[in-house]
C-alpha cells in the first residue's frame, strides 16, 4: 500500500494540540447528573432555538414505549445540509440503555460545537467543512429500565420487547436475510439510508477499547483475527481514536477483566464474534466506515459527576480528531458529460476489495483511505467505465479530489448510428 499509515497517525495526533479544552458542563450542572430522556429533548429544543443556522433538531422515529429517538444534525446553515458538498459523520450512543457515558459525552460534544464556533478556528473549521448527525440515545426504553450504581448486570440493556439492538442487524454473511426486526433497529436502517455517513461511531460501556470490522467471520472461530478489505484503514482510525484518549492506549490503565487490548484497539472477532451488530450493517451496507467505541468498564456506576467529567476529559481529543478523518482520502464528483451527477455510480479502488456508493444526488462521494499510491475507478451500469491512476494520498495532500466524467453507453450507440447513416 506503499506510505505507512502509522505517519497519518502521528500526523493527526500534532494537529490536536491547537483545541481549547472546555467543559459545557461547567455551566451546565444537569450534563452532570444521569438526566432523563425528557432532559434530552429539552435541551436539545432549547439548543435548537440558541443556535438555528447551527443545529437542526429531528427525530428518527417512536419507541414502543413512545419515547423519542432524537438526533441533531449539526453544519454551518444546518437545514440545508443536504445541499452542501461535506462529508457527514454519525454518532450514536446508548445502543445499550444500561451503557451511559456516551449519553453524557455526545450532549456535551454537542453543545461544545455550538458554543465554541467562531471562538474556536478548529471548531469553525469543522462545521465549514463537515456535517454531524448525533442522537445521544438510540435506546432510551433500555435507559429507563437501567439501574444506577449496576456494573455487570443486563438489566436495561434491551430494548422494551427484550431484543439486543446489537444483535439485531442484517448479516451479510446471510445475504442480510432475517425476518423480523426490533422497531429501534428498522429506524435506525432507515435514518442510515437517508443520512449517509462517511465515518460513525457508536459508543458502549463494559471495557476500554476501540473495536473494529470485522466483527464476526463465519469460518473463523472466536478469538481469531477477522481482517475486512480495509483492514489497514480501520486500525488507523482506531489508533487515531484510541492515542488521542486520555488512556486508553495504555494497557495498565484498561479493564482488571483478564483481557487487554495493546495499543487500545481490538479487532472485533479476535475479541469475541458478533454476528448481526450495527458496525458491520454499517460498513457492507452503507458505506460508512463504523467503529465501536467502549468508553469505560463499569457500565453504570453510581458517580454521575465524576463519570461525566471524567468521559468528557478522556474522550475530547478523541472525538476532534476522528471527526477529521472524513476528510481523509478522495473525494469528487461523479457526472455524466452534461455535468449531472450519478447518484448510484460506484467508486472501486484496484488495492481494496470494497466499492463506495455515490450516495448523493449532485455525484458527491468520499472514500477515506490511509496514505498510499492508488488506482480509482468510477462505474455506473449503462456507462463505460473510468480509471483515475497514480492518486496519491500522502501527509502533505492527504485529501485529495478526484472527479470523473462517465460516457453514456446509450450515447456513444446514438452517435455511431447517426455517423453510419449520414455516411449511407
């Protein structure tokens, strides 16, 4: 793959430094305390209405127990997010009502973006160029039935019809057959589809670890390595998450559970296997390169406080740097030769047995890759293909465009017809 990704690593971890550190908390003493799900949509509406060219509020569907799955969207003149050409970045959190650092750390991320653009240039910068869309819950049936103070137990941890959202997903290794799905779970596909992401993360409690694809492979047994196409891109972005933690990198610091994860990171089969989870639906299905990341080891302890600052000081850097990573690889347009863009079009790079779907309608995309020398190729059925050779992404252009023009098959037909018979 030629350039080590362990550069773009290093690169990445210099840039952090420039972030100011501030704790929304601070001014807020409820983003310290385990607040409901009704605090959720409070606050959230009261941000809404603070910052409306920021933060666009939505819902992605009813629980059973009709309680809301709310997400934000946030960008620069974020009700037109869909009009403009940045790349998105999904966070989700709570997967597992009764795993709660993540409700605490996407509130307070969510409102440090608000409150710190045009203060800050790194934050200002971000929402130029990036869109996120954020829901601090995606069970918030399970966080009603959890209890404080509970390490270990399941209790909360499914949704109110007792299935594991992380269970729940289309397989792809049984051609994404199965038969019935827990209402969260077919939201959630649906939001995915109409919110497409380029990096995603969603955030557990029960170890200190970054985990990703794949997460289960069929003909290996647990425990042994599952390498995906873009093996070498995952373990970087996992890295990036994982040296940017206040600790997580360091074994001595991670879980008295027996296992550890040297330099923060886990491949998901080499752990424990996982068949029909969120990260791989994600990855196979949307395009979207997820990882799963396991902020602490007590999955709800009694210190609210504390777990709350604490996750916040942890994971800060983690959260900045990774959201930059979606402008990290190509990016382009795909188009016919009247400049109309080919939502559907597939980008193949020669190295990784992984297409990118177009999944805008301008002919957007982004492919986020680790430094290297690459052939690209843009395809769509009905148009011959194209091939962009030698791209290189490096440490000093590690975002780089790349836009192709396909030629109608339909169109070359017409022209050799209406040549042959000017000829006759």
């Amino acid at each position: 793959m030629g350039l080590s990704s362990t550069c773009m690593v290093f690169f990445l971890l210099r840039a952090a430094t420039s972030l100011e550190f501030y704790d929304p908390g601070d001014d807020d003493s409820n983003l310290n305390t385990y607040f409901t799900n009704d605090y959720i949509s409070a606050k959230l509406e009261q941000l809404q209405q603070k910052y409306p060219k920021l933060l666009l509020l939505g819902s992605i569907g009813d629980t059973p127990n009709h309680n809301k799955i709310l997400y934000v969207t946030i960008t620069e003149n974020a009700k037109f997010w869909q009009m403009y050409n940045r790349p998105s970045v999904k966070y989700f959190a709570n997967m597992h009502g009764n795993e709660i650092r993540g409700r605490g750390l996407l509130m307070k991320f969510i409102e440090y973006l608000l409150v710190k653009y045009k203060e800050d240039d790194d934050v200002t910068e971000l929402l130029k160029t990036t869109i996120f869309h954020i829901a601090p819950t995606i069970n918030p049936d399970g966080f009603d039935q959890a209890r404080r103070g509970d390490c270990d137990s399941t209790q909360g941890r499914y949704t109110s019809d007792k299935r594991d959202l992380n269970r729940d997903f289309p397989d792809h290794w049984q051609s994404g057959t199965k038969l019935k799905f827990a209402t969260e779970t077919k939201l959630l596909m649906k939001f995915a589809e109409e919110h497409p992401s380029v990096l995603s993360i969603s955030f557990h409690d029960g170890s200190l670890v970054v985990n990703y694809p794949w997460d289960a492979d069929p003909i290996l047994r647990s425990g042994q390595y599952a390498k995906s196409p873009d093996d070498d891109l995952f373990r970087n972005i996992s890295a990036v998450y994982a040296r940017n933690h206040r600790n997580m990198w360091d074994v001595r610091q991670q879980c008295t559970n027996g296992k550890t994860f040297p330099g923060g990171i886990t491949n998901g089969n080499q752990w424990y296997k996982v068949f029909n989870g969120m990260q791989d639906w994600n990855y196979v299905y949307m395009d979207s390169f997820e990882i799963t990341v396991e902020l602490g080891c007590c999955k709800f302890p009694y210190d609210a406080k504390k777990t709350y600052t604490d996750v916040w000081s942890d994971n800060f850097k983690s959260l900045f740097e990774f959201s930059r990573l979606a402008r990290r690889g190509i990016h382009g347009r795909v188009t016919d030769f009247r400049g109309t863009g080919l939502e559907g079009a597939r980008i193949s790079v020669e190295s990784v047995d992984k297409d990118v779907k177009v999944r805008h309608m301008m002919g957007w995309y982004w492919r986020p890759l680790v430094m290297g020398n690459y052939n690209i190729t843009a395809s769509k059925d009905g148009y011959y293909n194209l091939t962009r050779r030698n791209i290189v992404i490096s440490e000093e252009e590690p975002y780089v465009n790349v836009d192709f023009t396909l030629i109608s098959k339909t169109q070359v037909r017409f022209k050799r017809l209406r040549k042959r018979r000017s000829v006759e």
